[in-house]
C-alpha cells in the first residue's frame, strides 16, 4: 500500500489510515507516540476524564501528532478538559457516546479537527451536520463500548450518507480488515482490540497474554463492568464488550436492575480483582477481533504488518478486477 493521499490524510498528515482507537486507560502516550511515529494516527484515551492520568501521559507525546478521545457524556461533567488537551497539543479530538453538539464549537474554534464515533446512521448525519470532519463507523464486533448494528453493513450505508471521510471500527485488526474497510469506502481503520496488547499499551501484562490466547467466540457484550466499575453510564444501546471469563459467566442474564442492586458487592470484588490482576473477576475489554491478536508486539509493527497484509490482499483481488464482463 502506498502512502494515503485521501481527505483523510490531508485532515490527519498521517502516512497510514490506520488509526489507534481512544482506549480509556490503555491507550496512552506511549501508544499513541508509536503509532503516529510508524505513520498511522494515535489517540490518547482520555476516556472520563482522569485529570492527572490525562496530563502525565500528554507529556509524552512532545512534537509527534496525536489525537485524544473522550466519551462524550463524561466530558459534559469536566468539560475544562477540552481546553486542557487543545493546549496540549491535540491535532484531533473524538467524541464518542453522547451529544457532541456541547463540543463542536469549541473544537472548531481551537481550529482542531473534530471525529465523531457513531454507532447508527442517523447519528452520522447528525454528526455532519454539527460539522464533524471525520465519521468513525463503529460496528458492534468492537471491544469497550458499541452499539448494535454490524460494522460490514453500517459502513458503506454510512460512506453513502455522508460528505465527510468515513473511517470503519470494529472487528478489524489486521491487513485484511483494512482491505475490506477500504472496498467498503471508508479512508482507513480506526482499531482498538489490535493494539491492546502491543508492547507499549497500559494493559497488564497477564490481560494482554489472556488476549493473545482468546478467541471472538468468547468475548460477551453488557453493563456488568460498567456497574462493578461504578461508571455511571446513562441509558442508551450501548454494552461494553468484554472476554468471558468467571465474573461474566456468573453473572450472565442478569437485568440491570438485579446489577445495579448488588453494585457495591461488585465494586468491591472488582477493586480487588484489579489490583491482584486477578482476571477470573476483572475484565479484559476487547473484541470479536480477538482471534487476531496472537503476540504481544511493538505497536510499529502492527501498523507495518497491517499496511503489508492490505496491500497483498488488494493485489489478489486483480483477477476479479480484470475479468472479462458477462457476454
Ligand atoms: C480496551 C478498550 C477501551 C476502549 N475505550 C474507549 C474509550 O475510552 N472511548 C471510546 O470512544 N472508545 C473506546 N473503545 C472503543 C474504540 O474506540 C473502538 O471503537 C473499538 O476498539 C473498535 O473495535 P476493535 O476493538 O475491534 O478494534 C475502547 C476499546 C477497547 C478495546
């Protein structure tokens, strides 16, 4: 694959649509820094707003363009942050889950470009219509939060809806996804579950090593995490996708009225579960994209062997391009 030279790649300067998607508390500078430095894009997690977290991890991205993600409801409670991550140098800000219609202005008036992550067709017109320059598609595969609609068919119908450069999510995370997020007509890839486990993430090392061995098969969508997480999330079609493991399977079928019931039961379990890296009870947020991330490996690479994989897949559909129309 040669360098982009799409809408996309104006908006972003970077060499690769690749994009490391915002993962609260996983995604940091480092992540970012290698991403955007191997010619793809990072973003920052800055996820709900951890002030402190946000700040150390800025610093780490001195001179190197990045991007920084918020959920958008959690911005709305420490909206300074905004200011705070434009200062600091963000050439991007992405809103995802929530109104952005609070934001847009002021990320148009810092001059910053604004990527809207939307989970349905009418929030992608809305999204443009509030002056979104970049439309991240995000199927429900996807690890962390997600909708309900399949990113294969949500993209082009999302390309056909929209003026601004579409970028698929979800389910992707390597060349042959990208291949396919391209034949879709997005301009590039905005990928989570790939690089949860690459070497500069901020997952601990046993959730990355539970990662490379699991499979799509076993990842489960819900608000028990959210919940024993204490994260307030308001109602909306949205779940937090997650591996299975005995947490999950414990607690598999449950409304939410019986979660938020036993909350402080779960929160303690989680807190402890957390800090003993103890992930029978503590989550691992990835993917039906999950069968594809096999190594813990530098984050560089992953953005290479991604290039590389899409462009061999791009050649071996030559034949379907050359051949001859029905007689
Ligand atoms: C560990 C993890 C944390 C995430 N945290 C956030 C977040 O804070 N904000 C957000 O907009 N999306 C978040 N996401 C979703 C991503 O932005 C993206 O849509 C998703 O990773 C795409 O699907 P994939 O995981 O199959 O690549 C997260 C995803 C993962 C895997």
């Amino acid at each position: 694959m040669t360098s982009a030279s799409s809408e996309l790649h104006r908006l972003l300067r970077c060499r690769y649509p690749v994009l490391l998607a915002p993962m609260a508390g996983i995604g940091g500078g480092r992540l970012a820094r290698a991403v955007s430095d191997a010619g793809g894009f990072g973003f920052v997690g800055g996820g709900y707003g951890d002030e402190p977290w946000l700040h150390e991890e800025l610093q780490r991205l001195d001179g190197v363009p990045f991007g920084v993600g918020f959920i958008t409801w959690a911005l709305k409670e420490r909206p300074h942050l905004l200011a705070q991550v434009v200062d600091a140098g963000a050439a991007a800000i992405l809103l995802s889950f929530g109104d952005i219609r609070p934001f847009a202005g002021a990320v148009h008036a810092a001059g910053r470009i604004l990527v809207a992550q939307v989970q349905t067709l009418s929030q992608a017109r809305e999204a443009e219509a509030e002056g979104a320059h970049i439309i991240v598609a995000q199927g429900g595969e996807g690890g962390g939060h997600s909708g309900v609609r399949g990113t294969l068919a949500l993209v082009p119908a999302v390309v056909d809806a929209v003026k601004v450069p579409v970028v698929a999510a979800g389910g992707i995370a390597d060349g042959r996804g990208l291949a396919a997020a391209l034949a879709l007509g997005a301009q590039g890839v905005l990928c989570g579950t790939a690089f949860y486990a690459a070497e500069e993430s901020l997952a601990h090392p046993h959730a990355k090593q539970l990662l490379t061995q699991a499979s799509g098969d076993t990842t489960t969508k819900g608000e028990l995490f959210d919940v024993a997480r204490g994260l307030n999330w308001p109602s909306g079609p949205w779940g937090l996708r997650t591996l299975q493991n005995t947490l999950t399977q414990q607690w598999q079928g449950a409304s939410s009225a019986l979660l938020r019931a036993h909350a402080e039961e779960l929160q303690a379990t989680i807190a402890q579960a957390r800090q003993t890296a103890d992930h029978r009870l503590a989550p691992v947020i990835a993917g039906e994209a999950a069968d594809l991330v096999r190594k813990v490996e530098p984050a560089a690479l992953i953005v290479k062997q991604m290039v590389e994989t899409a462009r061999r897949s791009i050649e071996r559909l030559a034949p379907v391009h050359r051949a001859a129309p029905d007689r």
